[in-house]
C-alpha cells in the first residue's frame, strides 16, 4: 500500500510515492456510523445528513482533517463501543471528493496502468493452461474495483463473473451488484448461494465470530465453488455438442 499524507484543505488526503512498510488500512466513514456511535449525542458534534464520506477511519482511531478527533474501545453485538479522546464540539463538514481524486490523479493512474498490464499478462500466461477465468464479487468496494479493472483488463466473453450471495447482505449491497449487472449487462454473471440461507444456519451454528468464521466456508467459499464446477460442466458439454453438430 501507498503511504498517505492528510490534507486538511479537502479532508482527505494524498497518496505519496512511497510504499508503506506496513500496510495501515483507512476507510471512509459517514454519518450513519459516526450518529450511531454517538458523537453527536454525547460531545456535541454536528453531523449533516449526506451520503459523500466525512472523516476516514485507521482501525478503531477517526481523523477528521488530518487530526484524531476520537477512538473506541470494546463494544460488541448487543454493547456499543466505548468513545475516548474525543474532541467535543466539533462541527463537521463532508470531504471535497472530487478535489481529492484531483490530486491524487496522476498517482492513481499509473497504479491503474500497471495493475492492467499485470492482469493481462497472468491471462495471457495462463489463457492455455487453465480451464476459466472467473472474478468473484461481493458487491464491496474493494470488488467492484476489482471488477472494474479485470473487465478493463480481459475480453468480455473470456471469463466468468461470480457473486457470492451469503443472504447476510444489507440491501445496499444487493443494490451495488444491480447496478454492477446494469453497467457491465454484456459480462456473463452468476450467484453462487448455499441451497439453505443464513437464518437457517444460525439456528444451528449461531451467528458468526471473530474466533468462529464458520460463515465464510459455508455461505462463500463452499457455495462459489460448486457455481464454478458447475459453469465448467456447462461450458464443457457446450462444447462437446458444438463438435457433434459439425
């Protein structure tokens, strides 16, 4: 990952040219998290009602224009977490996204130039060599990037797209992978799903923890590679009957 410099002029911040030893992941977070928190309730925060991103997160710490505005601490399914150092009184405004893609273009695009070579240079190396080509899709952020470069990167009709429905999707999830399927309607899309949903399964199991991850192997992985074996029976027998009818 790019090391980073926050930029109080847009709320966000820069990508610099240098690799981070450790990868140190920041993420977006918006209103409904911050007022679920309670950051407005308890220190006083004004907090618009706006779907653009307002401050970034690193782990469990919210910077808010280059500065640690608060952290949490504990919390759990049925507790909420903890806030400490917080800064009260704050009134926040939303990032300025477009200013900060601005200046982060020219970066952006190289890791994008490179990334599409390097996908179509695996394809070509192994375009001979293997049964399919698939990307699988969850409908996250991470995903539809993903998606956006391998569909960028490779012919349409030379691989398959995968979604794994795990039925714990929020329903912005199932709204991101139809307007996916609107955007790209000419790749080939396939759900992969257990033939029983999460409700079913968590009366068995109970519902899933950091230290009993039963759920991805069950309603993921398992589910996404039956869809896949059974994509590569059909293609197979697709073929088989091409050959007969010449």
């Amino acid at each position: 990952m790019y090391n980073y410099e926050w930029d109080k002029e847009t709320g966000g911040f820069v990508l610099t040219s240098t690799l981070m030893g450790i990868s140190k992941e920041v993420r977006p977070v918006f209103t409904q998290e911050l007022v679920g928190l309670g950051f407005a309730e308890d220190h006083g925060w004004t907090i618009p009602q706006t779907d653009r991103p307002l401050m970034w997160a690193e782990g469990r710490r919210y910077i808010y224009r280059g500065e640690l505005v608060g952290e949490t601490s504990g919390g759990g399914l049925y507790q909420r977490p903890v806030l400490k150092n917080v800064i009260d009184g704050l009134d926040i405004a939303p990032v300025d996204l477009p200013r900060m893609l601005e200046k982060n273009a020219n970066v952006l695009e190289g890791l994008v130039q490179k990334t599409l070579k390097d996908i179509h240079e695996v394809y070509e190396q192994y375009k001979n060599r293997v049964d399919m080509f698939y990307a699988a899709f969850s409908g996250g952020k991470d995903s539809v990037v993903m998606l956006d470069l391998v569909q960028r990167a490779l012919p349409h009709d030379d691989f398959e797209v995968v979604f794994g429905d795990t039925t714990m999707e929020i329903s912005d999830t199932y709204k991101t992978v139809g307007q996916a399927k609107k955007l790209w309607s000419d790749l080939s899309w396939n759900t992969a799903r257990t033939e029983f949903d999460a409700a079913r399964s968590w009366r068995f199991v109970g519902p899933p923890a950091s230290n009993i991850r039963w759920c991805c192997g069950v309603h993921k992985s398992a589910p996404s590679v039956m869809k896949i074996k059974s994509i590569g029976k059909l293609c197979e027998i697709t073929v088989r009957n091409a050959f007969r009818r010449q």
